[in-house]
C-alpha cells in the first residue's frame, strides 16, 4: 500500500517511529523517596530509547509558592511542546493523592491532541479508598494504558473502576535494578541472627513494631543482632531514643546510600518491614534485601505478599505482625538450614521478577516507539 505522496506505507511509519518523543511528568528527586527514584529510573530507561521532554512533578521544598507556580506554567509548556510537535506520548506517572487535580490538566492536554497516553500508577491509596474525583479522572483514562506495579494491582483497577484488562502492563519495580553477581545466600550456623530495619524511622513505617518483635525474642531466649538504618522522622525521635536505649544488641547507622546500603543488607540474615503505611505499593527496600539473598518479613500491605512468593518471605496481617514474625524468626535461629534456603529462595526470586520486569519494560518501551503491541492478559 502506498501513501498519497508515493511514499511506502512502511517508511511513513518508520518517520512517525522517529518523529516520536515522550512527555515525561512525574516526580524526580530531590526529595529522594521511593516513587521519585522508580519516575527517575524510567526517565533514564525512556532516554536511551527515545526522545524525551521532562516534566518535574516534583514539590519545590525550600521554595512552596515558587513551586506551586511552576506546577502549573509546566503543563503550559507540555501544550506549547504539542502544539509544536507531532508525535508526542504522554507518560504520567500519576500522583497518589490531590497531585491528580494537576496530573488531570496533562490527561486534558494529552486528550486534545489524541496523543498516546500511558499511566503509571504507584500507588494504592486510589484502589484502596476511591474517590468522586478519582473515578471521574479514571473514566477519562479508560482508553489509555495503565502501568501497574504487580498483577493484584493490575487485578483492582480493573475491579474497581472498570478499566480493560488488555489496557494493563505489569511492571514490576524489579526491572530497574541491575544483576547482583556478588549476592551470596547463606546463613552461619554457630553466630547469633542478623536483624535489619531499613526506612524512614518513624511510627508509620513500624518502627515500634520492630522493637517488639526483638522485646519478644529476648524474652524467649533467641540471641540475635538488629541493625537500624535510614532517616529519623522529628516526631519519632523520642520514643525511638528511649527503645534504643532499653533493647539489646541494637545499632542504628542512619541513613545509607549506594554502596554502603548494599553493605548493610548483606550483613542480614532477616529484614523485617512491619510496615503500618495502610497505601504501600512494591516497597524498594524489599527487593534490595531479596536480591542480597535477605529473607524477609514484612506486613501484608498492596504488593507486598506477591514479592514475597515462591518462599522468598512471609506477609503477615498487621494485628499479627508482632508475634506471628518473633514466633518464624525463633523457628529460623533453631533450623539454620531452613534459613539458608529461604535466603536463596529470596535471591531467586529477586531474580526471577527482575528477568520478567525487564521484559515487560522492553514490551513497553517498543511500544512507546510505535512497534505493535503484544497482547497482554493479567497473570
């Protein structure tokens, strides 16, 4: 087939392959938190692929009103960048709560101009408890693809505001993370457990829970070291202060990065996440643990207990967290083989869901670039 101006049908599509860019809006650290630092791997995925205009969804911390303005003048640019260009994708990595009152004003832009939309959602605050809002932003979405984090997510969207299940890529934060060749599984038999608490130190992210679940196995007896690492929350300082000074073999090194954060896993034999956030999506911390062959015991938040399949850790109800994580952490101490294979078990399958992550990446940035779509169901 050939078009109006003699040019073969396959070339024209190859110059709209070419002519193709991507609108990235999503946040970008600083601050550095987990949704940032997924939005700033994808930026750099997206970049080696294809063309890219940024959008910073980002607070301007130090400076509110200046960032506020900002937050609206950018979308006046995404306008301006569509109404110069053809071509152009929009990738939204949407907001979890009123940052959608600005995210909506990209989808409205992105709608006038009939561009490809692709949403990515980090979040489950908008599964967990919809809102008016909420629904009328995802009714207006129906058509684009939706980016979910694990096949449960995949599975509530669908479920809770009617999207097709043709329309959901599960991508996996696993996928941008590079090989570890050096992580080593294995539990030493005769030195007391390695206990680990990696987030921000506050009461949201159980900080209290973990000193009770090591309150616990003093009083039964199971000898063990806990380290602490990450940032101190002010209003957690306190109390956090006086469990330190009453527990046992504790040390807190405060906030880790890059290497000595790889150091700091490597250590454990046991991290424990016993996380109160009620919206936790696919934690970072869990999958840096699992893919330096950490076994881990975490609360059962979003994505949580499908990370933790195939015997890489246990996801326990909050009301059970406490005692129910001593109890298995006292079961492992007694039967260091039993460790020493969940610990590969939690390699394996940091392993196995980065391979099929990175799959699914690629799918996605082909088409992204205009290449078909392979066709998708929900595992």
């Amino acid at each position: 087939m050939y078009a109006s101006n003699d040019m073969p049908m396959y070339a024209r599509r190859g110059e709209l392959r070419m002519r193709r860019r991507v609108a990235f809006v999503g946040p970008l650290p600083p601050p550095v938190n987990g949704f940032s630092s997924v939005c700033a791997m994808m930026l750099e995925r997206l970049r080696t692929k294809i063309p890219v205009d940024v959008f910073n969804r980002a607070p301007k911390l130090h400076a509110r009103l200046w960032g506020i303005f900002l937050q609206f003048l950018h979308p006046a640019r995404y306008f301006g960048v569509s109404l110069r260009r053809d071509g152009v994708i929009l990738y939204l990595a949407l907001s979890g709560g009123r940052g959608q009152f600005i995210d909506l004003i990209y989808v409205l832009i992105g709608k006038l101009f009939r561009q490809p939309i692709f949403v990515h959602h980090h979040s489950f605050i908008y599964i967990n408890s919809p809102s008016w809002f909420n629904r009328c932003f995802f009714a207006l979405t129906r058509d684009a693809t939706h980016i979910a984090l694990s096949p449960k997510m995949g599975r509530a969207l669908v479920r809770v505001y009617g999207l097709k299940s043709s329309a959901i890529i599960v991508l996996s934060n696993a996928a941008f993370y590079e090989a570890d060749e050096e992580a080593y599984a294995a539990a030493n038999d005769g030195a007391p457990l390695q206990l680990g608490f990696l987030s921000n130190i506050s009461f949201e992210k159980g900080i209290v829970e973990f000193f009770g679940i090591l309150e616990r196995l003093t009083r039964a007896g199971v000898p063990y070291q806990a380290h602490i690492a990450g940032p101190l929350a002010p209003d957690a300082r306190q109390t956090f202060d006086e469990l330190l000074g009453a527990a046992g073999d504790v040390e807190y090194v405060g906030p880790v990065y890059g290497g000595q954060k790889e150091r700091f896993y490597r250590q454990l034999d046991v991290f424990v996440f016993p996380t109160n956030y009620a919206n936790e999506a696919e934690p970072l911390v869990i999958y840096e643990a699992m893919r330096q062959g950490v076994h881990v015991i975490a609360c059962d938040r979003g994505a949580i207990a499908e990370m933790l399949s195939n015997g890489a850790g246990l996801a326990f109800a909050r009301e059970q967290m406490v005692e129910s994580a001593a109890a298995h952490i006292a079961k492992l101490n007694d039967d260091r083989q039993a460790l020493a294979a969940a610990k590969r078990n939690s390699m394996q399958q940091a392993r196995r869901v980065r391979y099929a992550g990175q799959v699914a990446l690629e799918d996605l940035l082909a088409c992204m670039q205009g290449m078909p779509e392979p066709a998708r169901t929900i595992p």
